[in-house]
C-alpha cells in the first residue's frame, strides 16, 4: 500500500459514537478493539483519521450529533463519517462491507442491520414484552396521517432501499452532510415533528427526513449483521416463543428486493383467530403463520386497545392477507365466535371461487374413492386451521397437518398434538384416552365439511364437543410434526368464566349421554 492509498480521503473513514462520560457496553468495546485491530493488518481506512468521541452532556443527544458532524467536516480528513452506538456489537470488517456497498452518489447513506427493542405491552410484574424491530423504515400515508412504519420483512443478505435508518452503525458520506447544511443549516440531527401528528421525531429519523426532502438515497445492507445490548424480562412466555422460530427470508432474486417463500399448497389455506388484550402474542402469531396459510381471520373480542389490522397486515408478505373482525361480546361465547370466523372463510372461498361450496367428493378431480384435491383452479375445498391467540405455531405446522389431512380417505380434522406423536393416530370412536384428543388450541379442519361449534358451550367443551363431531364425519387424525404450544392454557377461567365452563361441563355431557 502507498502513503498516497493511506491518504486518500475518499477511501478513508472517521469512526463517530456518542457517550455518557461513564460507561460502554463491553460488546462495544470488544467490537471497537477487533474493528481497528482488522483495520490495521488491512487497508487501515480508520487509522489515518482521528476517532470522535463525543460526550452526550446536558444538551442531549441530537446536539451531541450535530457537534460531531461539525469536528467531522472540519477536519476533512476522511469522507465517510461511520456512526457506531455504544451498545453495539458488530463485525471486525463491518466497515469494509459497508464501504463495499457505499458509492457517494447512488448510495451515501448505507446502514447495517439493526434491530431496536421494540415495546409491546407490560407483563404485570414490572418488566416489560419486548420484540426485535428492524430498523428499516419506510415513509407510509395511512388514515391521514404519515409517518415512518417498520418493513417487518426484509431482504436478506441484500442491499434494500428505504426512506430511513438509525444511527447505530450506519456510514454516511460527506456531501450528505454538507447538502444537509446548504439547505437546513447545520441541523443534521435537531428533532423535527412529524407534519400530521406534531409528535417529535427522533434525532436519527429526522437525519433521514432532511435527506429525503433532498432525495438523496438511503439504503441498508442486511449483509451486515449487528447486536444491541437492551435489557429483556425472560419467563416461560419467552421460552414457549423460541420455539416458534422460524427461518428468516431467503436473499432476492436479480431485481427482486424481496421474495416472498414458497407458496405450495394444494387447497385455499386460512387461519382464524379469536384475541382478546394479548396483542404481542397476537403478534407473534399472526407473523409466524404469514409464510404458512392464505388468510389469516381474527375476531377482536373487546380488546383494548382495538387490534390494528393494517399493523397486522405491515408485519405479513404480501401473499397473505389479514382481517380483523371486531365484537364486543361479553362474557364472551367462543363458540359463536369461532362460527363468525368459520362463516367468513366460507365466504371468502366462495367469492374467490365463484361458485358455491362443495365438498371434496364433488371436486371434478378427485376420484370417489380418495378426497385428495389436487388441483386449486376447480376445487371448492379449503383448509382451515383453528388457533388460540396464545398459541404458538412453529415453522412447517401447517403443512404437517394439512398435507396428511389432504391425503387422508376420511379424516375431517388433523393436528399435532399436545406433545410429539411418533406415528400417525386416527380417533374413529369415542372410546380414546384424553392425550390422543384432538389439540384443542391448534388443528386444521376440512373447510368443505361444514363443521360448526355449538353454541350452546359457550367457553368450554366445545371443542370437545368438535371432536366429537369430526369423528362422526370421518375422524380426527393426530400426525407427526412441530407441536403448536398452548403458553397460557386455562389462565383466563377464573371468576364467572369458571362457572361459565361448568354450565358448559353439563351441556356437554347432557349432550353425549346416550353416544
């Protein structure tokens, strides 16, 4: 390398981070030490420029940044800025990979992939639910009011447009800042308020409103992986939801930002939801099952807030679509609600179809003697599978119960059980031990079966009593597969609910008496 290749400040890069005077995360120091450590032994981008470390004082953190801009433009000694957070951790070569992505005029502004701490709803103990929000945002209009929105799903390993990005590790060239001047002054970071609310906007995103008035692009590298040290409050929710990882996105496709997976299914799939305050889990849920059905239908039973359907729909690919029902019932029937929801799908798969419902024996492609359908264009038959909005459905669910449901001679029902089942399991009679019962959290039914719940049970036994009818129409099917977790079974039958649930014990079993 020559002195003149040390030297150059277009090649050359200022680290900048913000601190407290007291304290970095040790992540932060571990990643700053084997950043220049790589940086030495290579093209030593950073060495040949002074670090900025700026103490975040009484003036708050937006003066602190516009400070720092200011000693960077100054000293002209490099004409990348890389901002780094303090409780970051991050690559020995995130800089190479960023600079890699850069160009000062198609992309100055390239951030890695970061994740924020995201609040959902307190856990009553003192702590907080917390989700891992990227921060790749995108400059939405919805009701009237604009702001920036979340892309919940994203491009992997690609470098992805957006219209804003954070400032935990993002490198930004020289001429955005000084372009951000000629125009604003030297106000990079001063909070501005979003125009249709009036709520401040934090210092990092107005940063990104100043470079979108002057169109200059912003881009992330999702390539370019990170860790943020925030506090989280582990328990047994936490655990059950692990276990419904699923794979992240696959990288796009030449002139794809994003590639929706893989959509196989045979039949129409939906899913359909009753929720009532548990708008993390419901979340969770809703996010797990958009790579796995077609429509997802919930039905808001009083929640409070309301349930925000087109934040639902924000955090789907776009092959899935979710409706919000909404119902004030109460005390609830769970019953009634199910058949609303059943009677949506119904609905739905007519219209889509065109014509009335039929059950599997009439689809023109399957023969008397097998209800394989086969074929999407002309069959009337579709899947719907039944879950709680505390269950937690992990990666390939789905398919596991509806592929040998489709494949089966009369099952009407197909579920993965309340623990792992080795082989499959057909109930004919009702003569069964209660561990081979039908999952009454998370099962798949035959749409064109027309099964219903009674309504008479209005809040239990009445997925017994569906059990029961599914083996009178052919059987309920226990198979092999990733079992969908109840995290928070029987937690809201107290108080009139538990009375409730033993009018429903009687109805129950004044019903089946003579079976």
């Amino acid at each position: 390398m020559t002195d003149d290749e040390q030297h150059d400040p277009s090649t050359a890069v200022t680290v900048a981070y913000i601190h407290d005077g007291e304290k970095v995360d040790y992540s932060f120091h571990h990643s700053l030490f084997y950043l220049m450590a790589f940086d030495l032994g290579n093209k030593a981008r950073l060495w040949n420029t002074k670090p900025i470390q700026w103490r975040c004082g009484t003036d708050g953190l937006p003066d602190a940044r516009n400070g720092a801009v200011q000693h960077f433009l100054a000293d002209g000694g490099a004409d990348w800025l890389f901002w780094v957070d303090s409780d970051m951790g991050f690559a020995a070569d995130t800089v190479d990979q960023l600079l890699a992505a850069a160009d000062p005029q198609l992309r100055p502004i390239v951030s890695g992939l970061t994740f924020a701490n995201r609040d959902a709803e307190e856990d009553g103990m003192g702590g907080r639910f917390t989700l891992a929000a990227p921060v790749i945002m995108d400059w939405k209009h919805i009701d009237g009011e604009v702001g920036f929105d979340i892309r919940w799903n994203y491009a992997q390993n690609a470098i992805v447009r957006c219209d804003g990005v954070g400032s935990a590790c993002v490198l930004v060239h020289r001429s955005v800042f000084e372009r951000i001047a000629a125009e604003f002054g030297p106000n990079w970071y001063t909070r501005t308020r979003n125009p249709s609310t009036g709520q401040m906007i934090s210092e990092d995103l107005s940063f990104c409103v100043r470079a979108n008035a002057l169109e200059i692009p912003i881009h992330v590298h999702t390539g370019v992986k990170t860790t943020h040290a925030k506090p989280v409050w582990l328990g047994e929710d936490q655990y059950w939801e692990q276990r419904a990882l699923r794979a992240a996105p696959a990288a796009p496709e030449p002139g794809d930002e994003v590639r929706q997976p893989g959509r196989d299914w045979t039949v129409p799939r939906y899913a359909i939801v009753p929720t009532h305050n548990r708008p993390a889990r419901l979340l969770a849920l809703v996010v797990s099952l958009g790579a796995q059905c077609d429509r997802i239908v919930v039905l808001d039973n009083a929640s409070t807030p309301s349930v925000d359907e087109k934040y639902l729909q924000s955090a789907l690919p776009e092959a899935c679509t979710v409706e919000v029902i909404r119902d004030e019932e109460q005390p609830p029937n769970l019953a009634r609600f199910w058949n609303v929801m059943f009677d949506r799908c119904a609905t739905v798969q007519k219209e889509s179809r065109g014509g009335e419902i039929r059950h599997a024996r009439d689809c023109a492609l399957v023969t008397t003697h097998h209800l394989t359908c086969t074929c999407r264009a002309f069959s009337r038959c579709y899947d719907v599978a039944v879950l709680n909005d505390d269950s937690v459905v992990p990666a390939g669910w789905y398919n596991a119960a509806s592929g040998p449901l489709r494949e089966h001679l009369s099952a009407a029902v197909a579920h993965t059980g309340d623990r792992p089942i080795p082989a499959p399991d057909l109930l004919t009679d009702f003569n069964f031990d209660r561990s081979r019962r039908m999952a009454p959290h998370a099962f798949v039914v035959r749409g064109e079966a027309g099964l219903r719940a009674d309504e008479s049970m209005r809040w239990w036994y009445f997925d017994d009593d569906f059990c029961r009818q599914a083996i009178l129409a052919g059987g309920v099917l226990g198979v092999p597969g990733p079992v969908a977790v109840n995290a928070q079974a029987n937690s809201s039958t107290v108080g009139p609910l538990a009375e409730q649930a033993q009018r429903d014990r009687d109805a129950f079993e004044k019903k089946w008496a003579q079976r």
